[in-house]
C-alpha cells in the first residue's frame, strides 16, 4: 500500500483521495491497481452504499504520471490502467466524484463514469490525447460526440482544449459548479453521505438499468480505445511528445 491514495471509511461511504502532491496527483501504475482493488473491494463489501473519489483543493490529478508511463508504458488490456477503467465502468455502487484544480487526461474521462460529479468553478479539465501523440481512452470517443455533439467533442478531442467546471456543468460532463473547491469537498461528501440513508439494492438496481442500453457498446469501444492507446504509446510521435513533456518538466 501506499500513501498515493488515502481511504477512508465513514458512514457506509468509502472516501479514495488522490494524495501526491509533489507530482500534482499524477496517476502511477501502483496507484491505478490500489484505486481497482478498492473499487472492487467497496462493490463486495455491503457495508459500503457509495463511493468518493477527489483529489487536493488545489488538485484533481494531472493524469498519467508520463516518467511511470515511460518507464513502464501499459502493454496490453491486462495492464493496472485498464484493470482500473473495467473496475470503476463495472462498479455497481454509486460513484461520486469531487473536483478541483486541474483534472488533466483520465482526470477528465473517469468522470464519464462516474454517476455524481462536482467541481468547482475554475477546476481546469482537459484531454490532451492527441498532442501527445496519442488517441482518446475511457470510452470518451463514444460517450463526448453523444453528450456534447460531433463539433464540440471534436474540439476537446482533436484539439486538446481546456474548459472549466462551470462549462462542464453547463455540458453535462458535470452535475453542479461550485463557487469553490471547499464547497465542492462538502456538497461531494454531502451527497454521496445521503446514499447510506437509501436502500441499496433499489439503488443498485436504478443505476443498473441507467447503464444497461449502452453497456456493452461502451465496454467494446473502452477495449478498443485500449488497444490502440497501447499502439501509440510505441509510436514515433508518442515518443517524441512524452520525451518532450519530459524535458519541459
């Protein structure tokens, strides 16, 4: 274990904090295989009616770690990335998600997933996949054009562009903006605290038929996101962009 990923337990809710703030919260292999063992933990264990995933007031996470990514890229849909993807899109359980600052890459796609989302106002999302030469992940080439259209997925997409949280509430991406990440942090926890008073297998079963139509489709476009995002990572213009955020950093 380690100290990457604070868990806490309170109130049949199960808190994973994201807890590196010297690499802004970037996303090792350690850390995506300690997120999926706690998912698949906290779906098994009936004492747990929600989960809460955030990061630092002044941090969601900057996404993948690229010196870990580098050093020890994912070489197939086996890999702790993928296995963390499959456990939080099977997660019966609710998920909500609190965040502030920057939610960079997977920061931004694992909130697709998610089925609570809050963020402050000036959190900072982006998905940078193709400039650094790779493709979209977390099924966010099917789940974006269909949420926000063709033309406003192509540009967060294609381009890269940054958006806010009170653009990604307005989208959908989010349910609320918050004026700030410490409002944010109470209503995330707050909302996620009312699931303890609820029936849990009504829940489960609500949200079950919410992701029945598109799951199977979602689960074939995740895989073969993965499969290509693994092909790029051994390409000439991956290197290139990864060695050079590199250098930058």
């Amino acid at each position: 274990m380690t100290d990457a990923i604070l868990i806490a337990r309170e109130h049949g809710l199960l808190t994973l904090r994201l807890n590196r703030p010297d690499k802004k919260n970037a996303l090792t292999r350690a850390m995506y295989s300690q997120l999926g063992e706690a998912l698949q933990q906290a779906d098994a264990d009936p004492q747990i009616k929600a989960i809460l995933i955030t990061g630092s007031h002044e941090c969601f996470t900057a996404g993948n770690d690229i010196a870990d990514f580098i050093l020890e890229p994912p070489s197939d849909l086996d890999s702790p990335v993928f296995q963390f993807m499959r456990s939080l899109l099977e997660c019966r359980k609710p998920v909500v998600a609190a965040v502030a600052g920057a939610a960079v890459g997977i920061g931004t796609t694992l909130l697709l997933h998610c089925d609570l989302v809050y963020v402050s106002a000036d959190a900072r999302l982006r998905m940078p996949f193709v400039n650094l030469g790779l493709c979209p992940e977390f099924g966010s080439s099917l789940i974006l054009p269909r949420l926000l259209g063709q033309a406003k997925a192509a540009e967060l997409l294609l381009l890269g562009e940054s958006f806010n949280g009170e653009q990604a509430a307005a989208w959908g991406i989010a349910t609320q903006a918050l004026p700030n990440a410490e409002a944010t942090f109470a209503r995330a926890r707050e909302m996620a605290l009312r699931f303890d008073k609820l029936p849990p297998e009504a829940v489960r079963i609500s949200k079950q038929l919410m992701k029945a139509p598109d799951r199977e489709r979602l689960r074939s476009v995740v895989e073969e996101e993965g499969k290509l995002f693994v092909q790029r990572l051994r390409s000439p213009e991956a290197l290139a962009a990864l060695s050079g955020f590199i250098n930058r950093h």
